[in-house]
C-alpha cells in the first residue's frame, strides 16, 4: 500500500483526492453511527450511496449530513428500508434492486446489533446471529449479480469476534445457556467467515471481500448496555489487556472508526484485501492469544473449511422461508 494511514486516520483523509463520482455504493445502516458516517464521508467525494435503514420516516432526519455532503459535491443518497431480520423482507428490497439493474461497485455490510436480550428473529433465528449474518447473508447473495467487476464486498466484523468461533451445531441457542456477548461475538465471527467464503466465489470476477474491525467508538450500538455495565466493558478490557501485555484499549471517534470501511471499498487494493480480516486500514495479523480483547484476527475467523460450513449451514437455515 501506499498510503500510510493507521488507527488514527479518518474517513475524510483516507478519501482525500478521490472522485468518486463514477461509484455506486450500498451500505447497510446509514441512520446512525459509523454507518451514517460512511455514507457521509462517500457522498462528499461524489459518490452515489444507496443507504439501508429500518424506517425511512424516521431516518430522514438523520441522513441530512449526508444529504447536505452530498449536494455539495454532485453525490447521492437514496434510502431503501429494510429490516435485516426478516428474510422475506431482505428478499423484497432485493427484489427492488434488481428490478432497478444499477450496479454497485460495492457494498459495506455494515448494519447490526450487539449484546441483546436473548430473542428471535421474525423467522425465529437468534437475534444476533439472524440480523448480523443471515440477514446480510441473504441480502448480499441475492444482489451478487449487481456488483461490478472488480467491485468489494466489506463486512463489518469485530474484535468480539475474538470471544467464539461459530457454533454451528447450535446456531440459535437452543440446546445451551444464552450468553449475550458470546452471541455477538459468534455472529461477527460469522460476518468475518461470510467474508472468506464471498471472495473465494466472486474473486474471478475481480470481486474480492475483506471483513473489518472498525474500532471501538461511542456510537448507539451497545444501546442494551447501562452505563454502568459499558464502564464495566472498558474497565474488563482495560485490565485483560494490561494482564496480556498489551497497551491500553484506545477509543476512535466515529469519523476513525469509519476509515477502514471506506479505505477497503475504494483505495485498497483487491488482491491484498480479498479474505482477508482488516484494522486501523490495514491487513491484521492472526493473533490466536486467548484474551478476547487483543488486537488481530483469530484465525478460526479466517478459516476456509468452516466458512464453506458456514455457508452451507446458512444456505438450509433460509431456504424455506
């Protein structure tokens, strides 16, 4: 690579001189968080950006950044409501796009949910597992056929994904205790290994998929937290990184926390991205320390034979519905 940019870089300054005008890109989640701030920093290079969100009427309001980003620089942005957890719903905003025949140059998986009370989804797969991957899953199939040639896929994974591999004899906890943050940590997993399987499929079309972890900033996602709980989070992370000999867990803002998405859908380069798992713009290392909260990639999230398992396991878990 050639650029130098590193944990403190933000979205606008992995951007700086490009024109994007000639791009179209989907990303999931726009109305909040790092995913609104994605959509922001494209539409101000030009880009057109097709954003998802769970309700157009109340997203409206929070999209104006991007809008006004966009005017000022010939962008877009068009919303397109879907709720990842709800399979027939991913399929009929699918069916939209396709019917619409605009080709994306790539897409940012960046929509979820973290740590939340055990439940399920409309089709009764656990929560976190059914809207972080299967719902993604669903959606992104679907609209292959529309990413361009040499297009990206990025998925946003985590660092929790250091906590568990996939479980794929019991994806849905039914035969064991719910543990919020090992569900999470299973589904950014998923997302990571989602993300290896894409691109050993679509790589000989110059498609190539990477996984991001974006980093941890302040942003709604750990909504299901108090407060007293997320200070509990930092101070766990804070001493199990001190007990490995690690330096102190650093908080990005959201505009850090969005430049690996946006370094990896459009200034990376694809055969050094493609499977791979990605942090602080750059390509992590496996790092198989036990701590769940060090830096790296386990190297069960990149493992080619259980994201082909993977796969196939979520291929028969949607195809009745």
């Amino acid at each position: 690579m050639t650029e130098n940019f590193n944990a403190e870089s933000t979205a606008d300054e992995v951007l700086e001189g490009h024109d994007l005008s000639a791009h179209r890109i989907l990303v999931t989640g726009v109305a909040s968080g790092i995913g609104l701030e994605t959509a922001r920093s494209l539409a101000a290079k030009g880009a057109h950006v097709v954003g998802t969100v769970r309700s157009l009427e109340k997203a409206e309001a929070a999209v104006s950044a991007v809008r006004e980003a966009a005017s000022k620089s010939g962008g877009s942005l068009s919303l397109i409501e879907i709720n990842l957890a709800s399979i027939k719903n991913v399929r009929s905003a699918a069916d939209k796009l396709l019917a619409d025949q605009q080709t994306f140059s790539a897409v940012i998986a960046n929509a979820g949910v973290m740590a939340t009370p055990q439940g399920v989804t409309e089709d009764g797969f656990e929560t976190q597992f059914g809207t972080n991957h299967l719902g993604h899953f669903a959606l992104i199939n679907a609209i292959a056929s529309l990413i361009a040639r040499n297009g990206r896929v990025i998925v946003l994974s985590s660092q929790a994904h250091r906590v568990s591999n996939v479980d794929l004899a019991d994806p849905n906890f039914e035969h064991q205790d719910y543990e919020p943050f090992v569900a999470y940590g299973r589904s950014k997993t998923a997302n990571a290994l989602f993300a290896v399987a894409f691109d050993q499929r679509y790589r000989d079309r110059g498609i190539r998929a990477a996984s991001v972890m974006p980093g941890n900033s302040l942003t709604n996602l750990p909504r299901n937290f108090t407060q007293e709980q997320l200070q509990g989070l930092f101070a766990t992370v804070g001493k199990a990184r001190e007990e490995a000999g690690l330096p102190p867990a650093e908080l990005k803002s959201v505009a850090q926390a969005a430049a690996t998405s946006v370094w990896a859908a459009v200034v990376a380069r694809g055969d050094e991205i493609g499977g791979r798992y990605l942090e602080d713009c750059g390509v992590a290392g496996i790092n198989d320390l036990e701590t769940p909260f060090a830096d790296g990639v386990r190297s069960y999230a990149l493992d080619v034979a259980t994201a082909e398992a993977l796969w196939a396991k979520s291929e028969e878990m949607i195809q009745s519905i």
